[in-house]
C-alpha cells in the first residue's frame, strides 16, 4: 500500500473504501484533513476557500453545511472556471484530494439538506464523496445515540462510503466522551471515531483522549483528532501545542476546523500544525504537488 503523504493528482483524489484507509493508516498519523463552510464567501477573490486549505497543506478536504447533491459547484469561488467542478468528484478532480462532508443527525434542529438521511447519504455517494463525518454543529442538541443513529443510516444507504463519526464538542448536549462513546459509534457501523484533541473541549485529558484512540483502533476503526472550538483561529502557537498533543495521542487523521476567517481554519494556522505534525518536507511536498492535479501530459 502506498502511503497517502506519497500520493498525489488522481492517485490521491480517486481514493475510497478501504483503499483510503488503508493509505491513511501507512502515513502513520500524518494525514491532515481542513474542513471549509461550503457556501462560506471566498477569503481570496477568485479563489476557492477549499483550493486555499489544500494550498497550505491538507490532504483531505471535508465540506461543511454542504448540500450532497452532485450537479452543482459545491463552494464559493469556482463559479467562473469551464467547465465549473461539479459535486465531489469534480472538487476532488480539481483539488487533487479526497473530498467528503459533514452529515447531522435526523433532529429537528438540522436543516434537512444537512442531515445525515439515506437520501443525503445516497446522493453523496453518487457525487463523489470520499467519505462522511456524522457529527453535530454547535447548538444543535445532538446526542451520542443521535449519532449511532445516523452512522446506521448513512452506512445502510451508502456502504461504499467511508463513514467516521462522533462529537468535534458537546454541540449542545454535554455529555461524557470516552472508551464507551467511541464503541458505542464503532459498533454501529463508524469506520472512523472523532477524538476531541486535548485542550479543545474542556475536560478531556491526554489521558482521557489515548484512551478513546485506543478503543477506536483496537476495533479496527481510524481515529480522528479534532479542532472544532475555534482554536482552529488560534496562534500558530497554539496550533503547534494541538499537534504534538494529536501526536502523543496517536491520532491517524488530523483534523482541523473551519473557524478561524470565512469559513476555513487560517491558513497559516493550518501550515504550522502540519510542519508540526509531519515536518517541513511532508508540508512542502503536499503543497508542491497540488499542480499535479490537472497535469495530463498534454500540451
């Protein structure tokens, strides 16, 4: 298996299933996934906030409040190319990364467009979509059985589709996060458990967050250290801090929030926490090899 930090262009982009899990596992905790708003405006005229997070270094790219329907350009800035990208697949053709989105569970606080539903699952899939984070937005209320809920759902419409899920933060129901919510998730059908990383959501310790990768690889599962508390708009600093914490944890993903300007982590926030967490010549080859996305060898 070819690491993911190796591949790149449609080698990297066209990756799904186990196939990408298995790509992520051999990077052995260097894979860095930037979550963008999708209809965030562009911080950078003429440019897509999603091309921009991909500029400085992510390997993943997951789209929040994204409408999973593949006939439309997904985010802000790309309305002028011909063709536009459409859906998943053309975002990940143009980015040279896997794309996926974040899914809600089915509650009256979610707008429906958003909700992790089999008809969202379904047609997410159909778009391209790499894979699916079944969490929560702030404020809505959502409950780690809401969750299990919507894993069942989402992976009895789209098996094909890898799906990770858990809390980011409390998203307004506080509840305890530890070994039981992770196999409570992983047991229903979670190919991956989201792991709050230490000093993000109050109360969760290094010793707390190992536990729960352990659980989540033990089983088989990915284990995927969030930023979702607005630190993803802290100091590179701070960010550097996050990074070595996910790495002590022992992480496999790194996720990075999009809090920090419109819609998307900063972007040197985002360049620190990956030197931190894989070195200067992992960064630097990610974000060199970005061009090769729409090499053909045609001139």
């Amino acid at each position: 298996m070819t690491r993911l930090l190796n591949r790149s262009g449609p080698a990297l982009s066209s990756l799904r299933g186990p196939e990408l899990t298995d790509a992520i596992r051999a990077s052995e905790g260097r894979t860095v996934l930037a979550e963008v708003v999708a209809g965030a405006p562009a911080l950078l005229n003429d440019t897509s906030n999603a091309e921009l997070v991909a500029a400085f270094g992510a390997d993943l790219i997951c789209l929040n409040l994204a409408e999973p329907g593949a006939g439309r350009v997904l985010v802000e800035g790309l309305e002028g190319l011909d063709p536009p990208p459409l859906g998943f697949s053309g975002l990940a053709g143009l980015l040279g990364r896997p794309v996926g989105l974040n899914l809600e569970p089915e509650i009256d606080s979610v707008p429906t467009a958003f909700r992790a539903s089999a008809a969202n699952a379904v047609a997410a899939e159909a778009a391209g979509a790499a894979f699916v984070m079944v969490t929560a937005n702030p404020g809505r209320g959502a409950t780690i059985e809401d969750l299990e809920s919507a894993v069942r759902t989402v992976k009895g419409a789209a098996e094909g589709m890898l799906c990770w899920a858990g809390k980011m933060h409390h998203a307004g129901a506080e509840e305890p996060l530890g070994r039981k919510s992770v196999a409570r998730l992983v047991a229903a059908g979670a190919q991956g458990a989201l792991v709050p990383v230490p000093g993000t959501v109050p109360g969760i310790s290094e010793g707390l967050a190992a536990g729960m990768v352990e659980e989540a690889r033990s089983a088989g599962a990915l284990a995927i250290g969030t930023i979702a508390t607005s630190q993803e708009g802290a100091d590179s600093h701070t960010l550097r801090q996050l990074a070595l914490c996910a790495k002590r944890i022992g992480v496999d993903v790194h996720h990075i929030g999009d809090a920090g300007f419109s819609g998307l982590a900063s972007p040197e926030s985002l360049y620190a926490y990956s030197v931190a967490a894989r070195g200067i010549r992992h960064t630097w080859n990610r974000m060199a090899r970005g061009t090769r996305a729409s090499w053909t060898g045609k001139e």
